[in-house]
C-alpha cells in the first residue's frame, strides 16, 4: 500500500506533507463516531423505496463505504461549533445524497469503469439506471432539508448543487482542450468538487446558529480543502496504484481530461512533448502505450510535484481558515485532514 | 393535421371526446396571458449561467416552446383561487424546469431522436451534456422555490421530483415485461406524469393560501389529467402522425416500452398475435415491418380505443374534482383542458 507514496515525491510546500497524519481521518471518525453511526442509518432509512431497484442500486454506491469525506465534515463542523442536537446528522446524510448523485452521473458521463474499487453502478446497471437513481437520491436530499425546515440550508445547498453542475458543465466545456488556462480549470474544480465541500462545513456552523464570521469561515475551509483533493485526485490520475485508490489509472488521460498535471506537463514540454499531448489529448488519438508514456512525461516534466504543491497551498489555506475557532481536539483534527489530502497517497 | 383525428375512433365514454374542445388549450393561454408572458421571462432569465453551453442546451429545450402546460396548471390554479400576488408565476417556471430536466434525462434514457418536433437535446449536445444541464436547471429550480420561501412548496415539489424519478425507475423495471399488470403500468404513469401535474395545480391554491379541500381537489384534478394526458400519449405512440404530433411514432414499440396499448393488445391477442408481441416487446426482435403490423394489431383488438376510454375516464375524474369550486371562466377553461388532453389527436 505504500507503493505510490514512494514513487510520488511530496512536495514540503509550508511543510503540509511533512506534517501529514496518515490516519486524520480515522482521528476524525473516532470524534464523531457515534453521530456518524447515526447519519448511516439515516442514509440507509431514507434511500429505501417500495421500488426495489433504487435500495439496490443506491446501495452499491452509498452503502458501499466510501470514506463519507462530505458528510464527516458536516459532523466535524457543527461539533466544533458546539451543537448539540440531531438535526446535522440528518442534513450529512442530505451531503452524501447529493454527492451519490453526482457520482452515478458522473459515472454516466465518464464512463469510468472502476470506482470505489467496486465495479461502478453504471455498468452494473447501466446509465437509465444510474441517472434515474440519481435524480432519486437527488430529490430525497431536498425532502430531507425540507423536513429540517431551515430555508438558510436549503439555500445552502441548492445554490451548491447549481453550482457543481455548472462546474461539471465547464469540464465538459474544456475537454481536449489545452488552450484551457490554469484559472479556468481551478473554476471546474471549485464548482464541481469545492462547493459541496464548503456547503457540507457550512452547514455545521448554520445548525449551531453561529454567527457569520464563523459560518464563512467554515465555507472558506471547505473550499479550500475541496481544491486540496481534487487536485491531488487529478495527480493521483497519473501516478496513483490502482489497488491503492480503488480508482482506475489513466482515466482522465482516456476521456481527455483537461486536468493541471495535463496543462503543467504541456506547458513545460518540448516540442516532442507537445506533440504527444496535442495528439492524446485533443485528438484523442491514443495507443496502448500512451498511458506509459503520459506518467514518464508528468514525472519528468515536474507536473506532478507542481499540481501538488498547489494542492499544498489549498490545504495552508484551508488550515488558516480554522483560526477563527479556539483550538480543541476536532479542530486539530479537520486541520490534520487537510494534510492528509494532500499526503493520501499511502 | 386532421389525419390522425379521423384515423383514430375516439370513444364517447362520458360524452368526453364528442365536448372536446380543440383549442381549450388557447382559450387557457388567454385566460392567463399577461401571467404565462411573465413566466416566460423568468425561464429565460433564471436559465442563465456564466457557463454558455447550459443556456444554449437549456434554449434548446426550453424556449423551444411546447406547449407549457405544467406552468400553465400553476398559472390557472393560482388564478381560480383568487390569488393577486406574483409568487405563482416564478414557481411555475420551477415546474417548467423540473420538467425539463426529466425531459432531458429522459432523452438520454430514451434515445428518442423526435421531441417536439425538434431534433433531441440529446441527439444535438450529446448525453453528457444533457444529463448535466437537466441537473443544473433541477437545482436552479430548487434555488427558485428557497427564493420563494415556502417550505410547504417545497415539500410539495421535492416530493414531486422523489416520485418522478421512482415512476421512472419503475418504468425501466417493467421494461419489456407483458407480464406486468395494467396497475403497475398505472402506478408508473402516477408516478412519471401525474406527480408533477398534481404538484403544479396544487401549488396554485398553496400560495393563494387556500383550505386544505381546495389544495387537495386540485391535487386530484392533476393527477387525473396527467394519467388522461399519459394514456393518450401512449395511444398516440401507436397511432399519430409524426407531423401532427412532433413526436417519433414507435418510439415507444422501439424500446419495448410497456404501455396501456401494448397490454390490452396482448390480452385481447390470438396465438399468432401473442407471438408477435412476445418477439417484439420482450425479446425486442424487430424487423422493418413490425411497427405497421403493431399498429395494425393495436387498431383490430380495439388497444386503442380501450385506452381512449380509459384515458377519458381520468379526465372525467379531473372534471369531478373542480366541483369545489364555484363556476368561472378559468374553471371552465381547466375542465376543457382536460376534454383536450383527450381529444389532442386532431
């Protein structure tokens, strides 16, 4: 399990990688295990109908595990933040509803074959499938905030589930090509990853009526951290095990994905270089070795090191934003969560 | 335009078909002109995103026309009930986008190649694109009802959405199935269209803060005429003119869809007809041929018309449930656009 983390490099950017914790994650479930229990029955409970295909294909993505990343950060928030009911358990399981549901579409539109390790729902079931369930799962979100009964949250979310279509909108927009600034891409990671993170910790601070220092504060974090792991998911693409992630190598590669390993490995290329990138990715005219050779010219080029050193600033950045809350144990926890973004590779 | 009309027999159950209105429809759109024209603007408006392929694939679908009669619903129901205020015109534009994004997931599950007369979202911009944008306007329309600021709209809508999608899903299940009972084909229909018109004429007496018997009379008038309007979209798929309609005739046939049609040819079918059936639908052997032998088969085991009488029933049923209301021009119009729902073959 430690391959990967041998072969990539980390960069000591402000120290992250150094300082990550390889079990933050475990650190956080430990301090919000029991809510956490709670959310998963909520989320087994309420994506139940009498139409038996949605458990059954909800399921295999919801309850097959995952690392519940979004609804945990709902948890860790409104902790931090003092709140002592129920209601944030319910809204984390409304995260992890509108993040499954991106996922099955996703899995429409990308055609990944691999996710989580498990075969995807997509070709298990097929994409009327997926899409349908989605759009389920997407509608149940709403119940359940509407049953919460604050339109604050359902603001929240709604604004961030328009937000990550049009981020995903934008991907698509930029596909194969490589004019694609680096700003633009960092605009589809915001919308299609950033948001729901920054709903998911804004929540928390929302249900423990904290006031709005805090509340931004929280978003802040949550973007931040959502740009963290994106980009190092887009550099884990091009160097991660497969066995190690559950994620298929190359993916992004095969579909043309304008990604900043992409961009920093064109950018920094020769014209030998330049020709390779020009030909697998805008004209989408690969071989089998192509995949070989795309990780040998990201490793060469610095791509990789440069998109995670970037992925580093995000999690300093993420970090920063926790200051506005006094130190305590689930504080030192999400911030060693940034870390461990940016240092999951092992 | 008056070829499928004379093809196909409509029953006189109820005397339903022979009051049909033919423009009942137009006689609505003036009743509720000045508010339909404001709805407009506000689709237009609210459809818009900094990413330009999301309003160019909205347009596409949206500003296309068709015949709006979700808004519509809303738009009357408001009126009836008296309502003065401005709320029911941004809310009908939340139904119009919920159903476009099921009309764009639709297509993406469908690969229907005709819808309204246009050549498919899907067919133009591609699946991806379409299940995206249908996700954002879905969102968007959730951002529309927050705006708004009443949770018991937004139960009413999300609740819709929840039951669309499981419809749906229980259509894809039943799929190729004549085992399936003319009751579960009822309930996909309850689900897929009805949900949605109950929703929207149900809203119509929610904003104007009309008693429960109200809100749940036109609850029942929507949901008989969106099973009349379904059945009879059923009917036509074996029977329309694709000119007259915009609509692919056999699409449905195409994807062993199981319908109304379809069933009661089964039943009503000898041996010879039995087998044509069970190659075409369930084992989706088809050649050329079949969708005029369908077709044929559809007009001499009387599926047809048996499905006209059902669908007539329903709108009789719509009919019924306007009776709490006191006699107005816009009640009259709401009961003649359920004769039309009946009659829209001409």
């Amino acid at each position: 399990m430690g391959v990967v983390a041998n072969r990539i490099q980390t960069p000591g950017v402000g120290g992250v990688a150094a300082l990550a914790e390889p079990d933050a994650l475990s650190a956080l479930v430990n301090l919000v295990g029991a809510d956490l229990a709670a959310c998963n029955r909520s989320i087994v409970a309420r994506m139940d109908s009498p139409v038996a295909l949605i458990p059954q294909l909800a399921a295999h993505i919801v309850a097959a595990g995952g690392k519940r990343l979004r609804p945990l950060l709902t948890l860790a928030a409104a902790q931090m933040c003092g709140y002592a009911g129920v209601r944030h358990v319910h809204l984390a399981a409304c995260v992890e509803f509108i993040h499954t549901a991106t996922l099955l579409h996703d899995d429409v539109v990308d055609e990944s074959l691999l996710r989580r390790g498990l075969s995807s729902a997509n070709a298990v079931f097929g994409n009327k499938a997926s899409v349908l369930v989605g759009d389920f799962l997407f509608a149940r979100a709403f119940q359940l905030m509407v049953e919460d009964g604050s339109l604050k949250v359902l603001g929240i979310l709604s604004h961030a589930a328009a937000t990550i279509a049009e981020g995903e909108v934008l991907q698509l927009v930029t596909q194969n090509d490589l004019s694609t600034s680096e700003q633009r891409y960092l605009d589809v990671v915001r919308g299609k990853t950033a948001a729901l993170f920054a709903a998911a910790c804004q929540v928390g601070a929302v249900v423990a009526d904290r006031p709005s220092d805090e509340e931004m504060a929280l978003a802040e974090y949550g973007t931040n951290l959502g740009m963290a792991f994106q980009l190092v998911d887009d550099a884990l693409d091009y160097a991660a095990d497969q066995l190690t992630l559950g994620k298929t190598v190359g993916d992004d590669f095969r579909e043309g994905k304008i990604t900043l390993p992409v961009l920093a490995a064109y950018q920094a290329g020769d014209a030998e270089a330049r020709e390779f990138w020009v030909r697998t990715i805008e004209a989408s005219s690969q071989t089998d070795a192509d995949l070989d050779r795309a990780m040998l010219l990201m490793q060469r080029s610095g791509a990789i090191c440069t998109t995670l050193a970037r992925a580093a600033r995000f999690a300093d950045a993420a970090k920063g934003a926790l200051s506005v809350f006094p130190d305590s144990p689930i504080r030192r926890a999400l911030a060693d969560v940034a870390d461990y973004t940016v240092s999951r590779v092992s």
